[in-house]
C-alpha cells in the first residue's frame, strides 16, 4: 500500500514518518499543492493525502479516477477546495479533520481579542515612533466584556469556554444549539448578538450560507467599541464592508487569521515585493487592526493530529472500512 502526501512541510514530515512506520505503509510526500500539472504524480497510489486554499481544478477528479484512486483525505477542517459531486461523479470518497485541535484555534481567538482590548497593536504603532504615552488607549477587562460567538461547533464551543473561565459573558448564535454548552453561554439571534456583543468571534465553516455572512448590514448592528475577530474563513467576512466599517468608526478594531484571496500572499515570502492585494495593503495600514497568516491551525498538537486522522481516513477506505470523517455533497 503506497499514500502520496501533497503540500507537506518540513514540519510534518516528522509525524508522517511515525505514522508511517507505526502502521508499515509506505508514504510519500511532495511539497506541491494538488492541481492539474501535479495531478498525474498520484499514479501508482493507492491514496491521497492534500491539504491547501487553492481549489482543485474540476480536470483533476478524472485523472485521480484514471489513476484508480477511490479517495481524497484533506488534513484540515476546511473541504471547499474540493468539488463534493464532481468527486463523488469520479468515484472518490472525501475526508476531512473536522477537530484536529478545537483548543488551538479556540486560544488565537483568545489571544487576538485580549490584544485588541488591550490596545497593544495601538501602543505597539506608538512604540515604533518612539511615543510612548498612554493617553487615550485605555484598556477594557475581559471579566467584563460580552462575546458573542458565532458558530459554537467544536471550536466555537472550546472558544466559549475559555472566554466564559475568565468571567465574560458568553452568547451565540448557531444553526445547532448543543445543549452541553447552555450553562456557559446564551444562545441568541444573529442580529441580538451583534448587538450586544463587545467582541464578535467567528468560528464558522465557508458554505454558501456562511459567505459575506458580515457584511454591511451586519457591521452596522455592531457597537463603535466592539471588536471582530475572525478564524474561521477570509469569505465569511466581506473584506471592502469590513474596510469602510472601520474608517467610518462603526466598530473598534479587528483581528483576522484569515482573508479572502490569502492563498496569493499568507505563508509566501513577500519581503521587499509589492503585495497582491489592495484590501490587505489598506488593512495593514490600520494601527487597529491584527492580521496573522491563518496560522490558527499551526500548533504542535493540531499538526501531529491533521497528519494522524487524514491518514487514518485514508487507511480505513483502502481497507474497505468507513471512515467517520467521510463527507458528502
């Protein structure tokens, strides 16, 4: 049995290696996304194993078909690079990690909400002119914020949990209200919530329904001092609503791991060159605004589990087994 593993880093490769070697299957890594000029690299395996933000291109299913391919395992949660009927159509199974590690992204969140309430991005542009008063930059206590979540799946849930230990009052809104979650938040409308809400954290898969789901309707709902923090996926925000929200002050700030178009600029190297994108230039150039390269996922425990569970997946349908990750159009 052979697994080829497309857009491997170097700090994969140590856990693919234990994995490999735990289940005696040979795995075979390229650093290359999957697309229609890598596509043909897949012959001669019996499985597949991407993770990547460019969609893959509708030509290839019928070269991973040719090739005798029955799936696709996607080590991230995220499955929208990947056309569900156009696999199915091919005969390929799909698979994703839909909670490598709640608790990774959960604390970014976290992290991102107790800078903007703190300020530091504002003092960290001060700092950098050498001007270090704190004049007008007081800060607010977490203890007595109101954070609404929207989206309280795994990683909404662990969100709330954590902001909930620390005192806040925690709201939501969800399709799916999880019963196990009522005594640490309230569940409300989409439109309550954002009213009321001092941080806005997102933590939603991108479907349909789900994109531009901020938009500047929403932003409008919103409080001038509340924040928005998004982890989730870059379309779920409306990014030019976002940008005229914030120069027209009608919220605070924001922190984004994720950004509409990001596969053209989040984890290149872009020192000294022109960045591609108008909206992260404009961004980028507001003291009140976090951005990080949707390093979310990017934890020692959520690497080893992406790698663990995607290849388990692929195991489990080569040996004709069902996996509990297999996702349908």
């Amino acid at each position: 049995m052979k697994i080829l593993m497309y857009s491997v880093r170097d700090d994969e490769k140590a856990a693919i290696k234990n994995w490999a070697d735990k289940h005696q299957v040979q795995v075979d890594t390229i650093a290359q996304a999957l697309h229609l000029t890598t596509a043909h690299q897949a012959e001669g395996y019996d499985g597949i194993v991407i993770q990547q933000r460019a969609k893959v291109e509708d030509g290839v299913y019928p070269i991973l078909q040719q090739a005798g391919l029955q799936q696709i395992a996607s080590r991230t949660a995220g499955y929208d690079v990947i056309n569900l009927a156009l696999a199915a159509a091919n005969g390929l199974k799909v698979t994703n990690v839909p909670a490598y590690s709640p608790h990774s992204v959960a604390e970014l969140a976290l992290t991102h909400t107790l800078r903007l309430i703190r300020n530091l991005e504002l003092f960290d542009f001060r700092s950098a002119k050498q001007d270090f008063r704190w004049e007008g930059l007081q800060a607010k206590e977490i203890h007595s914020l109101t954070v609404g979540i929207i989206g309280a799946g795994r990683i909404g849930g662990t969100t709330a949990k954590l902001f909930q230990a620390l005192g806040a009052r925690v709201i939501a809104y969800d399709l799916k209200e999880r019963d196990e979650l009522k005594s640490i938040l309230t569940y409300t409308s989409k439109e309550e919530l954002l009213q009321q809400a001092d941080v806005v954290c997102l933590h939603v898969d991108l479907n349909p329904t789900s994109e531009n789901l901020m938009d500047e309707a929403a932003f409008a709902l919103m409080k001038p001092t509340a924040y928005l923090v998004n982890e989730c996926r870059g379309p779920v925000v409306n990014t030019p609503a976002l940008i005229k929200a914030l120069k027209a002050h009608q919220l605070a700030g924001a922190a984004l791991d994720t950004l509409t178009g990001e596969e053209k600029f989040f984890n290149v190297d872009l020192t000294g060159k022109e960045l591609p994108s108008k909206e992260l230039i404009e961004l980028r150039a507001m003291p009140n605004v976090i951005i990080t390269p949707h390093i979310g996922f990017y934890t020692n425990i959520a690497v080893q589990n992406m790698v663990d569970i995607s290849l388990d997946d692929t195991l489990a349908i080569l040996q004709g087994k069902k996996s509990p990750h297999e996702i349908t159009a």
